[in-house]
C-alpha cells in the first residue's frame, strides 16, 4: 500500500523522464480509488494528451467537475489547456461566469468546496513489471470522464474568485481569455526576488513558498499559498522589483495575469486596482508578521489584535512623517515603499519594508533631531505613543529589540554624520 502523496509523486517523475503510459497507470490506480481526486484526474488527461489520445473529454469532464465542487481555477486550467490544442471550450467559460461571475447567485459568504481526498488516503499500486491489459488507455480515459457522474452532492452556495468575481461579466470573460497556464514541476521558481514584475500570478492548484533571502543567503520563508491565493501582485502594482521568491512544492498550476491582460480592463480599472491593493495589504501585514522582530514575542492572534492598534496612512513622494525638532509621537513601521532620514541636510538612512523607526525618541525622550521623508509612494503604520508605552513596560523582549535597534541607529547615525556627532547632545533621536 502507497498513499496517493507517493503515488503522485512518483507518477510526476515517470511523466517527467517522458514515461507518460506509466505515469498513466499510476495516476488511474489515484482515480479508482478516490474519484473526486480531480488533480489526479487532470494528470490522466495530460498523460493522454502526451500518449496522442483522446484527452479533451477528460479535461472538460474535470473542468465541468470543478466548477460545479467550488474549485473554479483548475476549471480555468483546463479550459485554457482545451484553447491551446485547439479544441472550444466556451462551455466552460459559461459555467465559470454563471458559477462565480459577479451576478451569480450561488455565490455565498456561508460557502463550502467539495474536498479532495487526503494525501495520506492509502490505495494499492500496480505491479508496473507487468504489462497493462491492451485497451487500459481507453479504460483510463473512460473512466477519469465518468469518475464523478453520479456524484450528486454539490455545494448550495460557493466562495468567490478573488478579483474575478468582483468584475462584470465582460470583463470576466476578457481575464478568462488572457490568462496564461504555467504548470510547474516540484522546486521550480514561477518568481524571484529582484526581477521586474510584469504579471501576477492564482494559484489553481498545488501549493508554493514565498521566501526572501538576506545579503548572506540566508531564506526567510513567508508563507505557505494554496489554491485561491494570488501572489506577485505588488511588484506590478508598484513597478518596483520583486521582494520575494516564490517556489513550487510538488507540481503546482499557476494562472498568470500580465499587464495586457489589465490593459484589457481600462474600463474596470478602478476594481481591479482596488482588489489588488487588498491582496497586497494582506501579503505586505503577512510578511511583516513574519519577519518583524517586533511581533515574534506574540502569538498569532495578538499579532494580529497589535496589527489593529496600529493606523495605516498612505503617503506621497516628498511627504515629511518626522520632523526635526518635534516630539517623539508613536511608533512607526513602514509597510511598503522608502522613507529617507536626513539631518542638517546629511542622509543617513533610507527605510524600507518592515523598517521600524521613531524609537529612540520615545525611549530616550527630547526632540527628534532628523526628519524622515517619503522619497517614494509608501504605507507607513503608526502606533501611538501611549500604546507603545504600556507595551514596552508589559513585554520585555520588545524593550530589548527597541533598545538594540535604537544603540545600532546611534551608531550608524554618528558614523554618518561624523565623529563631532558623537556627543551626547549631538545624538540623532528618530
């Protein structure tokens, strides 16, 4: 006995050292033993497609399945696949604007997806030394096209397609048309920190890994993104190069949006801009979580409760959030975008993403002595002076991150200043 993870897993590597007949019977031994398997399914189709079969049925029968079970973008997968061997697949854009689109009334905040069976679920693997009988393509193929035909259980109510959804019908249709199919195979890099970004990706199905890597190589991992997630959104929206690299594990299919696909949509812009700034907001929250050292003391919950005291502001090129001279008000951190910190005139730091400044004026009292500027659009989060206070005093891991960050600005801030800025007085109190 195997379970369907090993079984995948091994089928993958046949298919991949060009074995599509033996990754075939790996992924129907999947099918017979667990029908509503619809990755396995569409794995079959491909297997057929690479064997010179008939594999439109079976995608389309997958495609039709997914809509219908609340797993619309591997639906999208398969009707792309069908358009690229030049078989119609405007049934399947139908279902899809009719499941999810924006006037469809099976969307529901109360919603459910039928699951695929657990990657733990065991099943028996055949003998691969032994021939399969002659028609087993044909039975293979029957039998991925009839697997769910009498299944009847269907969800009365389904969760909407991230951005999607959010558009008219037309505009559904015209995303639907441009989207491109990247199908990964385990390890292999849809994106990676510091490239441009000219698209964003839906993961349809599988999963990836978003990490960052310092100046020293060593990876950060951010977060682990499933079926419904969009990722690389922020690189685009902000023409800036990409902060993170983004992984498969195990095989994985993408939906890729590139900017003629938003070209497209000139008359949704304002939608589409918005529900893109709110995955990006999300991801930015979610990465900061992640590698802040100011929230690593907390749990997840309160990370998220702190996350709530904080205001969010959004600030344009040339914006002062500091002054000199001005009372130490609060906490800030910056969530996306550059802030510059200049004295008399002297740079002496430029802040990025998950930057915290403001803390050594709240730790040590006095004035500010610098003034930190937005040289770019940027989101900085703001937490009040009080608050940081009760803080400090409560949680003694974060006074001990807020000092040392305070005693290396000290430094790095006389060393760019000069040593005359070693005096007492002379200390820069960002």
């Amino acid at each position: 006995m195997a379970t369907i993870a090993e079984v995948k897993g091994h089928a993958a590597r046949q298919f991949a050292q060009g074995k599509p007949l033996i990754a075939l019977r790996l992924y129907d031994a999947i099918v017979s033993a667990a029908p509503l398997d619809y990755d396995a399914r569409l794995h079959v189709a491909d297997c057929l497609a690479a064997l010179g079969a008939d594999s439109a049925t079976v995608y389309r029968a997958v495609g039709w399945y997914c809509i219908k079970a609340g797993h619309p973008l591997p639906a999208v997968v398969c009707a792309r696949v069908l358009e690229a061997s030049g078989t119609e697949s405007g049934d399947l854009a139908a279902g899809l604007v009719a499941h999810y689109g924006h006037d469809s009334e099976m969307l529901g905040k109360v919603a459910v997806r039928v699951a695929a069976p657990p990657d733990t679920t065991e099943l028996n693997v055949p003998d691969l030394r032994v021939d399969p009988p002659a028609d087993f393509v044909a039975m293979a193929a029957r039998r991925a096209a009839t697997a769910t035909d009498n299944f009847k259980d269907w969800p009365e109510a389904l969760h909407a397609v991230p951005l999607l959804s959010t558009l008219t019908e037309a505009g559904f249709r015209r995303v639907l048309s441009t989207l491109m199919v990247r199908r990964l195979p385990d390890a292999a890099f849809a994106i990676r920190e510091g490239e441009a970004g000219q698209s964003f990706f839906f993961v349809a199905d599988g999963e990836v890994r978003v990490f960052a890597t310092d100046g020293l190589g060593r990876q950060t991992e951010l977060a682990r993104l499933h079926e419904g997630a969009v990722f690389g959104e922020m690189a685009l929206l902000s023409a800036q190069p990409r902060s993170a690299t983004v992984q498969a594990v195990g095989e994985c299919d993408l939906l890729e949006v590139g900017r003629a696909s938003l070209a497209g949509l000139a008359d949704e812009l304002p939608v589409v801009a918005e529900a893109l700034h709110a995955f990006t907001r999300e991801r930015l929250l979610g990465n900061l979580m992640a590698t802040q050292p100011l929230f690593k003391p907390f749990s997840r919950t309160q990370q998220r409760d702190l996350l709530r005291r904080f205001t969010s502001h959004d600030v344009a090129p040339g914006t002062v959030i500091i002054n000199e001279g001005e009372e130490g008000r609060g906490l800030f951190v910056v969530l996306a975008g550059e802030l510059d910190v200049q004295r008399k005139g002297v740079p002496l730091a430029t802040l990025k993403t998950g930057d915290v400044f403001g803390e050594m004026a709240l730790l040590r009292g006095g004035a500010t002595t610098a003034k930190v500027t937005a040289s770019r659009n940027a989101t900085v989060l703001f937490l009040a002076r009080e608050y940081v206070s009760r803080i400090v005093a409560g949680v003694p891991e974060i006074r001990k991150y807020l000092e040392a960050l305070a005693e290396d600005r000290e430094i790095d801030n006389q060393l760019a200043m000069g040593e005359d800025a070693a005096a007492e007085d002379e200390r820069v109190l960002v």
